[in-house]
C-alpha cells in the first residue's frame, strides 16, 4: 500500500473532466446521498471505500463505524492509500462494510476485485456499489462517438443481470437493487 500525497484532479483525464461537468456533478450528489441513505443500516468497526470516484475522496463521512479508509485502485486524487485492486494489502475476513463508488467500471478485473472485496469482508459484512448501466446515456455516447464528455475509453459498464450473477457466485446475497 502507498501512501498518497495531496493531488489536484488532473484536467486531462476524461472521467475527472466529466466529474467536473454540471452532468457529472449532479449525478455525484445523486450516487453519495443514495448511499447515504444506507450508511445508518450498516454496522461494525471497520468501513472500506475503494475508489475514489471523480475525485470526490469520503463517501463514508456519514456513517458511524470507528475505522473509516479511502483507497484508490490508480492515481485518483481524495484518497488515503493507493492499492492494487487484485491483492488488497488486508487481512481476510477483517472489515465490516465496502463501497465501490464506480470502481469495477474503471479497473482491468471486476471479477477479481470482487473476489478481494468478498475475501476482506466479515461473513456478515456488506458491499455498497454504485456503477453506470451498459444502458445508460454515457455508455449509448460512447458507442455513437461522443466520447469528449464521457468516460475514458478503457472503461467497461456492466449490468445489474451480470454483477448479480458474479456476486451470487461469491455467496453474496443481492438484497436491492436500485437504479436512478
């Protein structure tokens, strides 16, 4: 794990531009106060945010556990830490509660970041995450050129279908699912 040093959002990386953007902002606020709205339901000591999704560091500020951590999976500015998403510098089975703000889109193996994810987390702990739709506008812009104002090309949109299929394969139960 490495240490992080204070960084300014680089302008020129196209997911911080669109972050940036009067879109990306709004729909930021949107994602954090939905995942507000679970922070009081989630109990225990340790709480885990991977990915620090447009720069915007804590997500976690709300909730009540005594150990809250941001790590970053590449060079996004708001984090404590920087790791590498396929070996989580943690013990098994040691934290209570992770958020993937965005994180499977942007690293190069959903599949095993949800096998780290599902290793680190206690057998009652539970996973937040928040992605866009392969059915969303970003993704229907990408496919018809627009790219300027979406994402970075090496990003990838999965559907609900398909990230429930790999957590159940994790012994992970879905219990909502909720688009917006």
């Amino acid at each position: 794990m490495q240490s992080v040093p204070p960084a300014s959002p680089s302008k020129s990386d196209p997911a911080q531009r669109w972050a940036d953007s009067t879109h990306g902002r709004r729909l930021t606020s949107l994602e954090r106060d939905e995942v507000a709205r679970h922070l009081p339901e989630l109990f225990g000591r340790h709480f885990l945010q991977i990915g620090a999704w447009g720069g915007e560091g804590d997500w976690l500020s709300g909730s009540e556990m005594l150990h809250r951590a941001v790590l970053s999976v590449g060079k996004q500015p708001g984090a404590q830490a920087r790791v590498d998403a396929q070996h989580l510098p943690l013990a098994s089975k040691s934290v209570d509660a992770v958020l993937l703000p965005h994180t499977l889109e942007l690293v190069s193996s959903p599949h095993r970041l949800l096998r780290e994810t599902s290793r680190v987390l206690s057998d009652r702990g539970r996973l937040l995450l928040v992605g866009f739709s392969p059915w969303g506008s970003l993704a229907w812009r990408r496919r018809f050129g627009l790219a300027p104002r979406a994402l970075p090309g090496s990003s990838r949109y999965y559907s609900a279908g398909r990230v429930c299929d790999w957590l159940s394969l994790l012994d992970f139960e879905v219990l909502e699912v909720r688009r917006f």
